[in-house]
C-alpha cells in the first residue's frame, strides 16, 4: 500500500464570501484563507491611519477560563498581575516556557464574574491551548471560543462609526473593554488593538459577523483592510509580531517587553523564566529589539544580517513615512542614533537605530 | 514590433537586434504597490532566464529575469523616483531596460500576447 500524502485544506473564516465580495485577494494564513488585500495595501494603510479600517481577525485563538483558583494558576504561566486585573481591564502578556523565552504573546480581559477572556495568535493558538492544558490544575475550564468570530475596527474614526452602531462604546478607555448589546447580538468589545492608532476589536458570535461587517462598512468612515496593511501599520506602531520578532529563544528584556512583567510580579517573581528575565532586567540582555531606519528607498525585510551581530524580524516600507523601517535584534548597546550595517541579498545597507514607534501611537487613554 | 512574454511574467518589445524590457500587467497586480526598483546600468550583460533586476512591493522582494541575452543599453531612471509606473504604466512608462540581443533566436521559446493571456488564465 502506497503511503499518501494528505494536503489538509485552510480553513474558511465566517467572513470568507464577505472578503471575496469585497475584491479581497485571499492567502494562506495560520491554517486559513485570510484577505492579504482589497484595493492595495498603501491605500488600505493610509485610510487606516486617516479614517477606519475594518480588519477580520477570526483566526486568533479566542479562549475563556474559569475555576478556582484561576488567578493563581495563570500567574505561574505569564507574568501579568491577574490578581490585580479588575472586571472591564485588560493587559498585554506573555506566555512563557521555563528558560524565560516567549511561548506567545496574548491579551488578558477580566470578564464579569472573574472569568479570564484571552485572546493569543492564531498561528500559535493550538500550541498554547496544549500548553494550557497541560500547566493548569484541573480545577480550572478551558473553553475554546471557535464559534465566535473577531474583528478590529481601528482608526481615528473608529468611535465614531462604532459608537452609532453601539452606543456607548465611546466611553471605554485605551486597555477597557465591556459586554454590549447590538440589536439583539451581544458584542464582547475593548478598546484596543494592533496598528497604534485608537479604535475597538469586537468578538461576535459567527454566525452573526456578516452582519456587523455589512453594518460597519456602511458607515463612511470605515472600509475593510487586509493583512498586508495589517502588517505594515504594526510595524510603524512598533509592534512585534510572534513568530517573527519573538519566538521561544527570546525572552521579555530581549524583545523590549518589560513593560509587560506588571511591577508586583518582578518583585515576586515566580513566573517561568523569572530568574533569567529578571536578572536580564537589572544587567540588561546582550541582545535587544530595536527599531530601523534604513536609508535609500529599498527595504531590508526579516533575515537580513546585522553586521557585527544581529538580524532583521520585521522589515518593509512605511506608508506613512515613506521609507523603510525594519526591526532588529541587535547588541544592545547599540543606541537610538547609532548607525548599523546590513546585509541583504549580497548588497549593504545602512540603517539608523531608532526609538519606536515610528508613527507616534494615537490612543484614547 | 513584436512583443513577446515569458512564464516569469516579463514582456520584450523587439525592434530588429534592440528590444524593451519589462513586467506585466499580471505581474504588477500580483505584486501589489511597487516601492523600489533596481535596474541594470548601461553595458550590464544579461543572461536569459537569469536574474536582471529586482522589483520590491510592500510586501517582497522579487527577481525579475532577462527574458532574453544580451547587453542593457539603457536601464529605466524614472523607476528610481517613481516606482509606482510600474502599477500605473507596467506596459509603457513602467518599462525596465533596453537591451541589445545577442542571439535573436532566443525569442523563438517565448509566448505572443495571445500565448500569455492563455497562460495566465490558466494559472
């Protein structure tokens, strides 16, 4: 009997025919087809930055936890201040494997009734629900919320066309989120996102998102934006992108992520890694990420070599600055101002290291 | 003049031993917004189906390849301010670089208009 290969087919999204309506040119993406595009990533980019962009983001791993002593067992795998997490508040976290590096990065959203709502990277998710599984009591319930769909809804108009559909909604602050209701559908909604500008990312059952979709796109301020322009608006936000500017060998301090080790855990510890990451906090990481400016016109893109140590995650043309802008890791004392070189394709660059963001970050705090 | 297309997605424009190189409409869609492009310098010699010039959109960087062997008279400055004639332009004001032929014959494997608009409905 011959041995036969199986091709496991992406999966569809909710919103698959929607996209495909709307022009969208699909891609492979985390185990699904995912719109790359509409009508061009610098226009999709640029009205993000201007108006509100509408991103579907189904494919990340949208996961509830409840139990006793949830607080507890969370705070042995991440290194967020949970106990401290109020109904309605959010954080920026970290999973973390015992040798400090970073298994993913995720959102933490206290639910009414002290229920944990997580949201963690779609190409990640099943890894992590493994690991969940695997590190926490028995105690506590896992439920994976694969019925429920996820989209972003960013830009300086996002409130505007959020709130005529959700009163209400303008009332929450950067890093909050609530349960509302839109005629009859309940929306889980925070006030967060993943471009640096403000604007809102709404969980919504599956089967009502179409929708949502048709309704926000109705409203002129917003237009549907894909994963190209996704990516460029991250990468101007400053932001890292798992599996390309952290992975498993990266730990906090090296990522410039001490931000997300809330200030009683460094003083507790007992998070994994928490020797390595803490002691990195106080004599520094040899390694650090860093932001980019590359002179000329042509970008360095992820995999470009550092010279004298080092290598580019993220690379690509600013939209809004016109230029290419990279992340790196580099030695770190190289500091912003400092000049580095690269080498990409046999061909040296130049590039200046620079604070991030690279387009000031727009929040309603 | 005849105009010919490769499977990589280059046009060649040829008139007598000189022709006119550059991407196709196809090409410039599947590429989305061009930000960069590099072409050779007068006097490069180009080997077919290898390497000429590289066009970078938001997302990648690509290769593009001599449709045919020769020597590049001239490589297209304006790409160099505007990169975007490739959306705009890609069969005209787009153009990447003119070449000499050094064998004619190799224009005989290449695709006619009719050739490539079949091929590409075939992708």
């Amino acid at each position: 009997m011959s041995e036969e290969i199986q091709i496991i087919p992406d999966s569809l999204l909710p919103l698959d025919a929607w996209h495909r309506e709307h022009g969208a040119r699909m891609v492979s993406f985390a185990g699904y087809e995912m719109p790359i595009q509409y009508e061009g990533i610098i226009a999709e980019h640029l009205w993000t930055r201007q108006h509100a962009g509408l991103f579907d983001v189904s494919h990340m791993g949208q996961l509830k936890l409840s139990g006793e002593g949830l607080d507890v067992a969370l705070e042995a795998l991440l290194p967020a201040d949970v106990k401290g997490l109020g109904e309605g508040r959010m954080r920026y976290s970290l999973l973390l494997a015992e040798n400090g590096g970073i298994l993913d990065d995720l959102m933490l959203a206290r639910l009414p009734g002290g229920t944990i709502y997580m949201v963690v990277n779609g190409a990640t998710k099943w890894d992590d629900i493994g690991h969940l599984h695997e590190y926490l009591p028995e105690e506590i319930t896992l439920n994976h919320m694969d019925e429920q769909a996820l989209v972003a809804l960013q830009g300086p108009e996002a409130v505007t066309a959020l709130a005529r559909l959700v009163p209400g909604v303008e009332a929450l602050t950067f890093m909050t989120a609530g349960l509302f209701d839109w005629s009859g559908t309940p929306l889980w909604i925070s006030r967060s996102g993943y471009t640096g500008e403000d604007g809102f990312e709404i969980s919504v059952p599956g089967d009502e998102v179409e929708r949502l979709a048709v309704a926000l796109c109705e409203q002129p301020e917003v237009k549907p934006i894909g994963l190209g322009a996704r990516d460029s608006l991250r990468l101007e936000a400053g932001l890292p992108l798992y599996g390309h500017d952290l992975d498993p060998e990266t730990t906090p301090i090296e990522a410039d992520l001490g931000f997300a080790l809330s200030k009683r855990r460094r003083e507790e510890g007992g998070f994994p890694g928490a020797e390595r990451i803490l002691r990195e906090r106080t004599e520094g990481a040899l390694f650090k990420r860093v932001g980019l400016l590359v002179e000329g016109r042509q970008p360095v893109r992820e995999g470009a070599v550092v010279i004298g140590g080092g290598r580019v995650t993220s690379g690509g043309f600013s939209p809004s600055l016109e230029r290419p802008i990279a992340m790196a890791f580099v030695p770190a004392a190289a500091i912003p101002g400092s000049t580095l070189q690269i080498e990409q394709r046999g061909k040296i660059f130049t590039a200046t290291v620079s604070p991030m963001p690279f387009v000031p970050h727009c929040y309603h705090r | 003049m005849p105009l010919y297309f490769t499977k990589d997605h280059e046009w060649i424009s040829v008139e007598g031993d000189s022709a006119t190189v550059g991407i196709t409409d196809y090409a410039q869609a599947q590429l989305g917004d061009v930000v960069f492009v590099e072409v050779p310098p007068a006097g490069t010699a180009v080997d077919k189906g290898k390497e000429a010039a590289v066009v970078e959109s938001v997302k990648a960087a690509s290769d593009v390849y001599a449709p045919v062997s020769g020597t590049v008279t001239e490589g297209n400055g304006a790409l160099e301010a505007d990169p975007a004639l490739v959306n705009t332009s890609p069969e005209g004001e787009g153009w990447f670089f003119k070449l000499t032929l050094s064998d004619t014959s190799e224009l005989d494997g290449l695709m006619d208009a009719e050739g490539y608009k079949a091929f590409v409905e075939g992708l």
